[in-house]
C-alpha cells in the first residue's frame, strides 16, 4: 500500500466505496475501525442495505485497495497529502456534524456524516489555518453588486487574520478568494472532486494562487469528477469548518440555503447579505431572512466579526481544552468517560455495555466527547485523551 | 364659537394650548371631558407642572376659545372638517396609543398620547377609509432604487384597494402618494402643520391631488407651522391608523427608527425593505431588521399583504365588533364594564371606585375597552356602547 499506512489508506477505500457523507460507512468506521470496515465492505457485510448495493457497484468498478493506492500516488506527484483524524491538522470541530438532524428524504441533504479523510494540497497547517475562519458563499451567476460585497468580505476578514473559506466556483466563491488573496490572508477553497482536476477549470489559475499560499482541499480523491451532488453533499464541510457562513447572493430556492440550513444545525453563525430587493440574486438571501429567525442580516465585516467574534469566545476554547470540567457533562456521556480504561482502548459495544448506554446513543455521546477533548477515536475503539493536548493522541497517525 | 358645538371646538382648544400627544392633557380631557378640562387650563388648574408652564405659555399668545373659533372658519373656507372621537369617522384605533410605554426621556418620544381630534380635508370618510390602510414611509434624499419601490408599493396596495399613508414630504413619501393616485387608489397624507399650508410646498400640487381623491389630515390647527419636532409628534399617527408601516429607506439612525418602534408598540406590524449594504439609504433599514427582531423583511406587495392579512384577520373584526364575548376580558376590564350604569355616563373617578381599581388603572382598561367596542367615551366620562354599532354612540357628536 504505497508510501502510506493502512490505516490512512483504508479511510481512502472507504470513502470511494461509499462516497463521503455516507452515515453507515462512518458507522462501520467508527464502530470497527477504518481497516476492518474496508474488509467487511470488500466482504459484503453491510448492515445498511443502501450502502451494500452502493459498495457491490463500486467493487464492480474496481479493487478500492489499488483505487487507494493509486490516488495516494497521483496525490503524492501533485503535491498533496492526506489529512485523518487523529492528525494534528485534523481540523476536528468537523465532528459537530455529528449533531445534524436526519429529517429528511433527500439523499443530498442525509448524507451529513463528518469527512472520513481530506485530501489537502498546500503549505499551512489545515486546523491551524481553520482555527479562525469564516466561509463566504453564493451565486455563481452573481452580479456585480453581490461580486463587490464577496470582495469587501473576502478582503477585509484576510485583513484581520480569518481565512476565508468557500468553494471554488465562478461569482462570489472566486471573487471572495481573490480578495482574500490580494489582501495576502490565507484563503481555503474547498472542492467537490479530486485535487488534480479542480472545476471549473476556468479558475485554473486561481486554484494554482490559492495552492501556493492557502489550502486546496477536498474529500474525493484524485481523478474523481465533480459530479452535481457532490458539491451540496461538500457544503456541510464548509460549514462546518468555519465559525459561521456568509451568503451573499442566491437565487430563489438556491442550494445555498441548505449549507445556512446545516450551520445553522451545528451551532454555526448563518449570516447573509441583504441586497436590492428587484435582484433575482438577492432573492435567496431574502427568503432566508425572512424564514430562519436565526439567520442574521449582516452588511460588512464589522457585522460578520461581531457573529464570528461570539463564536470565537464561545466555542473555540472548548476544542483547544481538552480539560473541561466534567460538571458540564451528561449523564450518559459521564457514565461513558467513566466507563472508558485507564490505559489502551475498548471498542465501541464493551464500552456501550460497561457504560450501561444503548450501542446508538454510546456513539453520539462518544463523538461530541472526542470533539470535546475528552476521548480519542483509535483503530480499535476509543481511549482517554492523553493530557496536555498535542501529545500523541491516537494510533491513526501518518506513517 | 362659529358653527361648531363647543365640545368639538374645545378639543381644538386644548389641542392648541397642549400641543398633541401630551399625556397630561389626554388624561385631563378623559377624566373631565374636553369643556371642562379646557376651563380648568385657563384656570391655570392644571396638575402636570409641565402642562400647566406650556399652557401658561401659550395663553400669553392668544385667547384659545378665540383661536379654536378663527381655525374653524379658516378649515370651513378651505373646505375642512373637525373630526373627533365619537364621531362615525373617527378612527377608534387611534385608540391602541394608550398601549405605548413611556420609557424614554425624549420629549418627542413621550408625546405619544392618542390625538385629541383630526383635521380632515377630502370627500373620503375617514374611518372608513383607514380601515384597509398601509403606511410607506421613508427617506426624504430617497435613492432612485427607494422611489421605485415605494412606487411599487404604492401602486400594488392601491390596485388591490388598501389606501397608502404616510406623510407629505419629498421623496418615499411623494412617491408612494403618486403610485397610489396613478392606480387610482385611496391615499392619505398625515401631515405635521395646518391644512392650508401644507409642507412642502414644492408637493403642492401633489397635495391637491390627495385632497381631491383622497384625504390629507392633520392635528395641527390650519395656520400652525411644520415644527421640526412635530414631525416626530405626527408619526405615532401614521403608525397607529394604519395596520402596519413599510420602511422603505432610511439613513443610520434616523427618525424612521421610531416610527417603527411606536408601530410594534401598538401590535402593528414593522414591515422593512432591504437595499443594497452599499447604499447610505438602506443603513437605517438594515440596522432595524438587526436590531428589531418583530421588524419583519419584504420585497413587495406579496409580503406587505401577507403580514397586514394577518391583522386584518386578526384584528380589524374586533374593531368592528362592539359584542365582543366578554370571557376575553381580563379581571379589571370585566369589573369596569359591569361597574358602569345601564344608563347615562359615569365619571372615570366614579367608575374607578364602584368597579374596585385605581384610577390609573380604570383609565388605560377603559380606553381599551372603548376600542373594542364596549363602551364610549361622553363628554360627563363613560356610557355603554348602545348595539348595535352604528346607531347614536356618543354625547360628543357634530351641532
């Protein structure tokens, strides 16, 4: 398996298995570790019968140990890494994910599980580049009003040390990059296919300024087409790596909506632009205000700051201290600490059962107290976080 | 006193000696009814030390029975007519300023007592009219993006027969009057001075218009000037006649602020129109809708429509329905309606102690009383509203 370990390269198998954002998968991952997930996926033994018929496609399609060795070579050649939890660039607030709510029938919207890997080209640190971090968004066919606004926002968060974050499309994406870029600020473009191919390739040029000094990043791995679904399925990482989002334009029922939707869903600042009221590319934007009471109008970056500012003080410390007090737990999330060895690790059912907590609430508890610090996911289960923060944390580390 | 009964001509009186919206003299007129209370101000019998140092003040410029006389006859030459609470026209939802609070130092802000009596000029009855009614108010330096949409506005509420009101100034104010004429639809200038000097004078022609098809009212006697601070006196007017006031555009921090407030302190509904975040002239607009969580979003007529639908439902039934079931009344309110006689009127002192409540609180359920129709405000203090409505409600009725 090339020059990477198994561990690293089962997490690639499985996300082109089961495509990322696939709940079942992060599941089996979470519950049995990333090696024997890829093993009993190549065996056929899925519990979740979406899944089992989407892996039995992809196995037709090829060997996901060689589809991962493959991509780790390709990756290696273009520069760019794979980053898993456990790393220390793991940006691991992504596991608020987690907290999102299932209340729905559209596959693009169910598929909301936290990243499994992330494929990363460039020379920052990701956690530490995503530590302050704000995602400006919109229209692809904005206008010049909406391509001014991206621009005050993308410039001005890049003035004062956030990176900006967004996708990598035509309109406000590109423009809120650009700004940031000229403002010399670290700026994060976020695709829907693999690194080697970002689309549209219109901003070839723009990709290769963002590659030299901020991050490409994506969940697919190299070679993989930026087919439609996948770019709102990539929306909840934009979400969910920065402190709150900025839309700028949408249109009428945009998809933008769903990305303000799943901030919102994880504790995240929905903010969005106002704009005239006779623009079709202002409309989305309206609609969100008018029906999210907790989406909130903002009209520059003294505005944003204020939101994210909130978060900052708020949320940030609670993923940089790995000693919260333990008062501010749960029941079953404290029986779950409690029930967790000294030393080494347990999986996830002997823990469920020591704890005296159902298997499926064991699991949600044991994701918010990783992202809390408290625990770390490991190969084989979970085991207490080590203290202080920053030694070793887990046994799914880079070769 | 010319052609007028002296109940009527003594409300112009203390109008004038008050100035409208004071409190004090509201209270006076309420207790005593307006003959005895407009005695009682000659007097120099005046509780409040600010109402009895303004009222001494403006005695020293005139007699008031004689200039409540020479603005009657000067409103008759115009072809103008005193309206005042009991008369069919009289807009009883005035009424609902009684709710406002008082928490501010701002003597423009205080003056927030219901008006006394309205000067009116056009053929249109005047309830009548407002009973379907929307304010559009906003910037006076509108941008062309405000103009058209109060145009718009004002156009699609005529086209769909709710009558446009707002004041008389340039811009929003102008625009929206205009939208509403060219649809031929009904629309009401309230304005801050007297009805033969209408301000500006460069809406001239506008307001002849208005007067011709539509209404132009007025608390200030005919001669009075447009003081600065009347206009901020005249806008709880607006508000309250209305089911609820667009904000089209609005500097930071502008008087347009308060209108608002006064709008959501009476139930009406806030309605505000994004615009650009580039423009000067939506700042206002913006800052409301961050800082006014009941100020509602809207586009266009579609929302405006919705939002006043809702009252209209909601609302405009019970001010049309005196036999309003009882069980809805609070403890006080039921007390006071079965304190009062079957016949004749009753003082609200005398109310006050038969019903078992403290003055104060007598006078506020009362006025809420007479708004929802149960009982009717007399010269001598309160009666029973006959039924059905419509027939001989009132002691203070046109010679």
């Amino acid at each position: 398996m090339g020059g990477m370990d198994r561990i690293r390269l089962a997490r690639v198998a499985v996300n082109w298995l089961a495509e990322p954002g696939n709940w079942a998968a992060y599941r089996m991952v979470a519950t049995d570790g990333p090696v024997r997930a890829l093993e009993r996926m190549v065996d056929g033994d899925v519990p979740d019968p979406g899944l089992r018929t989407a892996v039995a496609a992809r196995l037709g399609s090829g060997d996901p140990y060689a589809v991962a060795d493959a991509a780790a070579e390709r990756a290696g050649r273009l520069g760019a890494r794979i980053v898993v939890p456990g790393d220390d660039e793991w940006p691991g607030h992504v596991g608020d994910l987690t907290r999102l709510a299932l209340d729905t029938e559209r596959r693009v919207d169910r598929e909301t599980a936290p990243p499994l890997c992330l494929w990363v080209r460039g020379r920052l640190d990701l956690a530490g580049t995503l530590d302050r971090a704000v995602a400006v968004v919109g229209a692809r066919a904005a206008s010049a009003y909406g391509l001014h606004v991206a621009g005050e926002l993308g410039f001005g968060l890049a003035e004062r040390g956030w990176a900006v974050v967004s996708g990598g499309a035509f309109g406000i994406d590109a423009a809120a990059h650009r700004a940031a870029l000229n403002a010399d600020g670290p700026t994060v473009a976020v695709l829907a296919c693999g690194l080697d191919r970002p689309y549209p390739v219109g901003n070839t040029a723009l990709f290769d300024r963002i590659a030299d000094t901020g991050l490409l990043v994506s969940e697919w791995l190299p070679g993989q087409e930026p087919l439609r679904h996948r770019f709102l399925i990539r929306n909840r990482v934009i979400a969910a790596v920065t402190a709150g989002t900025v839309l700028v334009e949408a249109a009428a029922r945009s998809g933008a909506t769903q990305t303000m939707r799943r901030a919102l869903g994880i504790g995240r600042r929905a903010m969005v632009v106002p704009g005239p009221v006779t623009s079709a590319m202002s409309v989305g934007c309206h609609e969100l205000l008018r029906e999210h009471p907790d989406a909130r109008l903002v009209t520059g970056v003294p505005h944003v700051l204020e939101e994210v500012g909130r978060i900052g003080a708020d949320l940030a410390p609670v993923a940089r201290t790995p000693e919260q007090p333990r008062d501010l737990l749960d029941d079953q999330a404290a029986q779950l600490l409690e029930a967790l060895p000294r030393r080494g690790s347990i999986g996830l059912d002997s823990l469920a059962a020591r704890a005296g907590v159902d298997v499926r609430t064991a699991m949600r508890k044991a994701a918010r107290l990783e992202q809390l610090g408290f625990v770390v996911r490991r190969d084989d289960g979970y085991a207490l976080a080590p203290k202080p923060r920053g030694s070793a944390p887990s046994g799914d580390r880079p070769a």
